[in-house]
C-alpha cells in the first residue's frame, strides 16, 4: 500500500512540474507576434514568419528587427537552455534563443542554416550587430542551446544531448540591468518553417559580486 501511495504520489507531482512548465510558457509574451503558433506538452511551437529577421546595419547596411520573439523580462544573473528542433528549408532559416536589452542591444543564438550546412550561430548587436558560426559536420534530430549570463557577459554552448556542452562564444552585454529572455526563430529569405522549442528553463544564479562581498563580510 505505501509503495502505491508513493507511486501516485510522485505521478501527481511530475504532472504539476509538468502543468508549472505549461503555465510559465503561457505567461510569457510575443515580440513580433507570428500568424500560427501553439503551446502544446509543454513546447512553443511557431510558423515562422516569412522574411523577417533581427540584425542592425553592419555589412548590410539595413536594420530588420521584425522576427518573432518570445520572452519573459528577467534581471541578475542566470542559466537559460532550450532543445530546438527545426524544419528549415532555406538560407538563414534559423532558430534559438536571445537575450534583449532593446533594439541596439542584444544577442541571438541558436541554429542557423547556411548555403546547406548547419552553423551553431550568434549575432551579437551592440549598436551594430556582428556575426559568428560554428559549423556542423552534420545536423542531428534536435540540438540544445545553453546561454549563461554572468556579471558584463553572456557565455553561449551547444549540447547534443544536454549533458556535454561545447563553448562557442562569449560576449558582453551590459551588466545590473533587466533583460528579455526567450526563444526566436527567424526567416530572412524564406517563406518560414515550423520551429519546436521543448524544456525551455531559465535559472536564477546568485550574484557574483554579491557573492564575493558576503564572504568578505561575514
């Protein structure tokens, strides 16, 4: 009898992390609110929106700021990761994660496909956006996106299969100030793809600097 009560137990405590997870997605809001998308088992899944992107005047020489965006407002520090699974189809088609002061302020990474191969992407926009990608041999079913924010900098790692992370960049963006967090997908020269985000999480971390006071003056 205790082994069932602790079974049905744990099956009713799985179901409210599952239904908390739900409700923090249903709570969030839209930046550039695409025609179709759902919530559904705990995952965001879009219909990117034809030729939209967010990049802001370097090489280019244009700013397009006008792609969905899903986000909470968070500040401090944090850990914040996704599992992306993607239908991409055209060149730049892309999604991920990004992490938004305003619109001269932010970063964007995620997967991004390019002249037919796969990149692990981040676009870093301080006043003018700048470009980096990591190319993958090959593009397996889903990949995991990982953004850690720690004091003036963001640091960015790509996991196949959340356990082992790879580090691809790290970036600055400005510290002790409150952020848009949250998942975005764009489609600069396509007709859109559908776009699956599942475990989205972000963590709070202590403060470092408060951190390192605490022990001095204790």
């Amino acid at each position: 009898m205790k082994n069932i009560k602790k079974t049905l137990l744990a099956i009713t405590l799985m179901l409210s992390f599952s239904e908390i997870s739900a409700q923090s997605l249903e709570k969030m809001n839209w930046y550039n609110e695409p025609e179709r998308w759902q919530i559904k088992d705990g995952s965001l899944i879009m219909q990117v929106t034809p030729k939209t992107d967010y990049w802001r005047i370097s090489h280019y020489g244009f700013t397009v700021d006008d792609a969905p965006f899903y986000y909470s407002t968070y500040g401090g520090e944090f850990e914040t990761k996704v599992k992306l699974t993607g239908d991409y189809k055209a060149r730049f088609d892309q999604m991920g994660l990004m992490i938004r002061i305003d619109q001269k302020n932010y970063i964007k990474t995620g997967v991004e496909f390019v002249d037919g191969k796969f990149n692990i992407s981040t676009v870093v926009t301080n006043e003018k956006s700048d470009w980096s990608v990591t190319t993958l041999n090959k593009m397996p079913p889903f990949i995991w996106i990982k953004a850690l924010r720690r004091l003036d900098a963001i640091e960015i790692y790509y996991s196949f299969d959340d356990k082992n992370y790879i580090m691809t960049r790290n970036a600055p963006l400005q510290d002790n100030t409150p952020v848009m967090v949250g998942l975005m997908a764009a489609s600069p020269d396509g007709n859109g793809f559908e776009a699956r985000f599942e475990n989205f999480s972000v963590k709070h971390l202590p403060d470092q600097r408060r951190a390192e006071w605490l022990k001095q003056h204790q």
